[in-house]
C-alpha cells in the first residue's frame, strides 16, 4: 500500500541513508582513507619554506617557487641544448643534485681563463631539441662533473661579509695542520652590482662564493648562467642561445629574452629567501661527542660552524648566526681530487669547503644513497671524509686512526646536520 504521505516517507528515507553516509564515511576516513593519504612532511626532517616575509615578498616568493619547479619545453625556451628542464629537477626539494643531473665543465686547466668558450665551453649540455647535433667536448679540453649544491640557505651565504671571508683566511696562516685556503677572486658579469661591503682585489677581480670552485659572485649571476648553461633560456642578462660549434645552426645574434627579468628575479628571490636547514637530535649525546670529535680531528678549520651574515633588505637574514660548516674559502684538496679543471683563479685541486648543514636529508634526494663529495663519487660519509687530501690530509689520517666508537659517533652527528 502506498503511503499518506510519500514526500515525509522520502524525506525520512534521505535523512536515514544521510546518518548511514556520515558514519561510514567516519569509518573510512579513520581506516583505510587515511592510510592512502600521503602524511604531511616532518619539518625536522625536510627542507622546506621561506624565512619570515611580508604579504608582499611571500606573494613574490611563491611565483619563483613555481618557476624553480616549472618544467621547461621548447614551446616555452628549452634548448635548443640544455642539460635540465627546470631547477628543481637539479635541486630536488631544495637540496644536492643526483648523479643522474650531474654538470659537465670543461675548457680551463689553469687560471688564464677558458679558451674554449668559443666551442661551447664552459658546459656541455647533453641533450637537445630535434633537428639540432649533440654537443661533444672539443679535442684538448680539461674536464670535470659537478654534483648540484644544495639550495637551502645559499640566500644567508651571499651576505657574509668580505671582510669575514678575509679573517679566515688571515687566521689559517697559523694553522698547525697545514690548511690555508683563499677566497677565489673572478671577474663578474656587467649585469652584476657588487655588494655596499665588498672588497675587491686590485685587479679589479671580486671574492666569489657560490659554485664548486667558488668561482659565482652571487644568486642573480647564479640564476642566470643556469637558466642558459643548464636550461638554454635567454634572458636580458644572457641573451645568446648556448653555442654548439659543430652545429652552424645556431644563431650567433642576441635572442629575444625567453623569460622575463621579473620572472626571473622572482626566482633569485625565491633561492635567496629559503630556510636554512636546522639540525636535528642535538640533545642526543652521541651526538653532542660526535661534534667534539669532529673538532678534534680538525675539521672545523674549514667547516667553520657558524658565521655572522651581513645586512640585507630582507629583514630575515640581515645579522644572523648561521650554521653552515663552511668558510666560503678554496682550499688545495691534493691530487687525488685534481681534475685537471677550474674557474676563476682556483687551482685545479682546489675547491670551496662544501656547507654540511643538510647533509644527513642528502639521501632522501639521492635514491636512498649518498653521492658526496663535487662529482658523487663518495658513497658515504667516511668515504668522502678518507677522499680529502691535500690540507685536510692531517684531518683524514686523524678519522682513520680514531676508534670505531669515536669514528661512529662522527658520522652520527654529521648524519644529524
């Protein structure tokens, strides 16, 4: 029999199978729902966000977020060489590079300057869009493959004033095991401002910073070889494609600008403003005695803890203490690192001491695995710490000698930064 009132028994009917949808959907969401949610990301253990910014500046900050991990096509300025498609592939959640996207340098064995720039050097781009020949390394050019740095924290190291970089140098001239090291002083760009604070030498060269060898005076430069070395994206700053000398193809008349200057600053800006990477488990007392050997031993004559940056308009990183493990210096690593290759007025065996804050979240940008030292091919921390010759000689024949307590308790803390 059909009821009175079909629109109360329907209405009665909905709410009934609404309770029914509520609660299970309760239990899903408690059970299996959200086992297949990804779980937000522990920030002691990522890399990740900016430092405190206006509304406007994290406004500026988020469009260079989405163009460092923008994927480039030809439709949008890729090639025609290049060696990635974006930032982010290089510098996967703003930390070290993979051997999969390693650089290719070549053309410098001395501090003359590179003579190959005009048969494409200073970097081989190893792949290219169709209808265009691969570069190869012309006959009679040095070599040498360079892992990405990490990118957290680079915007605190360009700050550091000169003169800071000088009395560390200054101060390892009495330095008991022999290590020394220098700033790598190297022409800049015309599109580059030098700093208020910079001291420059009488060549009119300037103290570099940012590279393996040390040899980039600061982010914009940065930014922009690697927009057009690593990507072949033109700008105002860089307006000539990469050059292929086996490809008469190539256009040898500045390019119209592939990204905009305020795109591209966006980036700089972006790079400039991430965290640092903090350092975890400092209470752990293993810690604690880890970082006591690693001054023991020596290490933190150029893996200096902390330094004191300099002033900035980003209110964030003007006259902070950081903690990155390095002195911005090249120092002489011995001819087991000699690649025959350099930048600037660094030897070929000499490079910049590498920041170790982040150092410990490097696998979980490599497959699981490290891939240390400039090109990668330390596969571990006490591997990378063996590799170091030269002015950290004293240093390594210390770590080999300690017990493996000690040696353990080392690597923890390294593991912990």
């Amino acid at each position: 029999m059909v009821p009175s009132n079909p629109p109360l028994f329907c209405s009665m009917k909905r709410r009934a199978l609404l309770i029914i949808s509520v609660i299970v959907v309760a239990i899903l969401a408690s059970t299996s729902c959200y086992k297949m949610l990804p779980q937000m990301p522990d920030p002691s253990n990522t890399l990740c966000g900016p430092v405190s910014l206006s509304n406007a500046q994290s406004v500026f900050f988020a469009k260079g977020n989405d163009q460092f991990f923008a994927i480039r096509t030809g439709a949008t300025g890729l090639g025609p060489y290049f060696v990635s498609t974006g930032c982010g592939e290089c510098h996967s959640s703003d930390n070290r590079g993979h051997p999969f996207t390693i650089l290719t340098r070549f053309g410098q064995p001395d501090t003359l300057g590179n003579q190959f720039l005009s048969e494409g050097g200073p970097q081989l781009q190893n792949a290219n869009l169709p209808g265009y020949m691969p570069q190869q390394i012309p006959t009679g050019a040095t070599t040498s493959r360079f892992i990405a740095p990490i990118t957290a924290g680079v915007g605190f190291l360009e700050i550091i004033p000169d003169s800071a970089i000088l009395a560390m140098a200054a101060e390892n001239q009495t330095n008991p095991d022999g290590v020394r090291g220098h700033p790598n002083y190297n022409s800049i760009p015309s599109y580059v401002t030098p700093f208020a604070n910079a001291i420059p030498r009488g060549d009119g060269k300037y103290i570099c910073r940012f590279g393996r060898k040390a040899s980039t005076y600061n982010l914009l430069q940065q930014v922009v070889v690697a927009y057009n070395h690593d990507m072949g994206i033109t700008s105002s700053y860089m307006p000539f494609d990469p050059y292929n000398y086996l490809d008469q193809t190539v256009p040898t008349a500045p390019h119209t600008p592939e990204i905009d200057n305020t795109t591209l600053n966006s980036v700089v800006f972006y790079v400039t403003c991430l965290q640092t990477p903090v350092q975890r488990d400092t209470s752990n007392p293993t810690v604690q005695y880890g970082n006591q050997v690693f001054t023991n031993i020596g290490c933190a004559s150029c893996h200096r803890q902390n330094l004191t940056t300099g002033y900035s308009p980003i209110d964030a990183l003007s006259y902070q203490t950081i903690s990155p493990f390095t002195d911005l210096l090249v120092h002489d690593m011995g001819p087991g690192l000699d690649d025959g290759y350099t930048e600037g007025n660094a030897k070929t065996s000499e490079w910049r001491t590498t920041p170790l804050w982040g150092l410990g979240l490097s696998p979980g940008v490599q497959g699981g695995n490290y891939f240390l030292m400039h090109d990668g091919r330390a596969h571990s921390i006490e591997q990378a710490i063996q590799l170091h010759g030269g002015e950290a000689a004293v240093s390594a024949a210390r770590f080999n000698n300690l017990s493996q307590k000690d040696k353990n308790a080392l690597v923890t803390f390294l593991k912990s930064l």
